[in-house]
C-alpha cells in the first residue's frame, strides 16, 4: 500500500511540474522590412519551436532561417544568401529570454495579461539584447502569447546595397505569435 501511494504521488509530482511547462511547433515569426519604396520584403514562418515555463517564467523560440516564406523568390533567396542570413551558416534565430514580474500573469484564470519579456535574440551567430512589451491571453486553460519588437539590421552584421537603396528597412519590425 505504502509503495502504491509514493508511486501515485511521484507521477502526480512529475505531470504537475510538466504541465507548468507548455510548448508549441507552430508559433508564428513575422519579418517586415518593408518601405515606401517596397512592400515585398515582408516573410512568414510558420514553423517556430516555443516553449513557455509558467512557473520561471522562461520563453524560448527558435525558428529556421529558412522556412521564411516571401512571396517574391528572388528575395527569399537573397534572405537565404551569404551577404544576408546565410542560412547555410547560421540556420536558426534563436531568442531566449524571461517574463519580468511573473506573478502578475494568472495562467490559471481567463484574462489579458500584458508583461515585459527581456532576453537575447542570436541572429547569424550574433546575440543581442532584446526586450519588448508582451501581450498574454489566457482562454480554457491555453496560453496564446504576442509581442512586436524591431531590430536593427547592421547590429547583426547585415548590410547591402537593396538597404542602402532603401529597398528593404534597417531596423525591420519582427512579431511572435505563439498558441501554448
């Protein structure tokens, strides 16, 4: 009986520090580099890895460089090439990072949570420092997490002459959006 009831409170202790934990293989990564001068660098991907901690408040994501979809392929591949992203070096972005003030956001109650997210984007082997305004929903027990942030191109060592020509955005505006 005694070897029954520690076995049941073992698996009860691990399903619930693994539901604190929620992850994702479908979050959304917008890039827009858009201009008045062009409106087609504008990409999606759909196929972003997340993960969101409830209880450290940690937020991980980690897209393919190259599932970016433009709907202009000469852009998707200068995106791709080795002046740009060379995604052949340096296949993923990462972000990794932290809710500040955690406590505020009730994943066990229905509501619109807003919180700072601070951490560090690594773009083409590059890492910076990252922190933006996140907006969390909480619906039926489901988290859907949103934030907006721009980058500025040169800090991770991305440059040429469509930017120069003001063809594509130095500082593009990039969106996550993530479903827990």
């Amino acid at each position: 009986m005694k070897k029954t009831v520690f076995i049941l409170s073992l698996v009860l202790s691990v399903a619930s520090v693994s539901a604190q934990k929620a992850t994702t293989t479908t979050a959304v990564v917008t890039f827009d580099a858009t201009t008045p001068k062009d409106a087609l660098p504008k990409a999606e991907n759909k196929t972003v890895i997340g993960s969101l901690d409830k209880t450290t408040g940690a937020v991980v994501f980690e897209a393919a460089v190259n599932n970016f979809a433009f709907t202009n392929a000469m852009i998707q591949d200068h995106f791709n090439g080795e002046k740009w992203l060379n995604s052949t070096a340096f296949p993923k972005f990462t972000f990794s990072g932290k809710i500040d003030k955690l406590n505020k956001i009730k994943f066990t109650k229905d509501g619109t949570y807003k919180a700072t997210v601070a951490g560090t984007l690594t773009v083409k082997g590059t890492a910076k420092p990252v922190t933006t305004e996140a907006t969390f929903v909480v619906a039926n027990g489901k988290v859907n997490t949103s934030a907006s942030f721009s980058i500025k191109l040169a800090d991770y060592g991305i440059s040429g002459q469509a930017i120069d020509a003001g063809k594509v955005a130095t500082d593009p505006k990039i969106t996550v959006s993530a479903d827990f």
